[in-house]
C-alpha cells in the first residue's frame, strides 16, 4: 500500500505543472479611463490573474472588450502576462526573469519540452537565444531594448515554438 500511495504522489507531481513566477522590466495597468471604477478594475485584475488555459484567456478577453470596449495598449501587456503564464504552466516553466534585455527562463526539473525543440530554438535564434552552460535548465533570450509589445509578443512567439 505504501507504494502504491508513493506511486501515485510521484504522478500527481509529474503533472502538476508548477507555480510561475514572473520578473520583467515592465507591467501593465488598466487605464483609468478604460476602467474608471476600482472596484470593477480589481475584478478584471483578478479574472486575468486566475485564468490558467488558452480557453478561458478568450474568454475574460471577450468578455473585458464586451464589457469595456476595445482593449487598450496599455492593457495589452497585463494580457500577455496573462498569455505568458498559461505557455509556461504547459512547458514547466518555473520562472522568466529580465535583467538588462536578457530573459533568464528556468524549467523545472519535470519540464516538458523536447530538447531537439530547444537545440532548434537556439541555432535559428540568430545569436538572441542561448543556453547557459553552467546551469542546462536555462535559456537565455536577448531582447534588447524593445517596447513592452515587442517584448511580449518575442516572449510569446518564442516560448510557443517550444509547445509540442
């Protein structure tokens, strides 16, 4: 019986994909003139935050723009966090961190992406993707000084080549 209970902890933990924790040189916010009521503000804020598929990403986004109108700039990278967060949940992704134009991406242990997908990654990334050597588990994305647009969407772009 033990090793059954012990069997059966080590599958719930190979498929529960980690908590994410995101460091990055910018944020979004809802404008005020957007969303002028904080309580209705802080609503959205927490829709966004607790959406953990692709699937309900649409939705709330549906939903916001029924409700508020277009989405503005402004907003567009509290969404792509949002985005951000579901690929790296699927790709076991620990944590992204950004430190002056560099992104520091940390699977975890149990991470699902192929290494031929990484290997693929990093020849085709032109010199702004890269493994750090002394520690296998990371891969360096260069992004320079680019926008918080530009930033989300080569995020974005080049965590879900890695997505099988």
């Amino acid at each position: 019986m033990l090793d059954e209970a012990v069997a059966a902890l080590s599958r719930e933990s190979r498929d529960e994909a980690p908590e994410v924790y995101l460091e990055l040189e910018y944020s979004g916010f809802i404008p005020d003139a957007y969303i002028p009521d904080p309580m209705e503000k802080m609503e959205v804020y927490k829709k966004i935050a607790g959406v953990s598929t692709n699937d309900e990403f649409d939705r709330v986004y549906r939903e916001i723009e029924d409700r508020f109108g277009p989405v503005p700039d402004e907003m567009q990278s509290v969404l792509a966090l949002a985005e951000i967060r579901i690929i790296c949940r699927r790709l076991f992704i620990t944590s992204i961190k950004e430190e002056k134009g560099t992104l520091r991406v940390e699977f975890s242990r149990l991470s699902k992406v192929s290494v031929d997908r990484i290997v693929r990654m990093v020849r085709e990334g032109a010199g702004k993707v890269s493994i750090d050597p002394r520690m296998p588990n990371f891969l360096l994305l260069k992004t320079g000084t680019i926008g918080l647009r530009e930033k989300s969407e080569f995020l974005k772009d080049r965590l879900a080549l890695l997505v099988s």
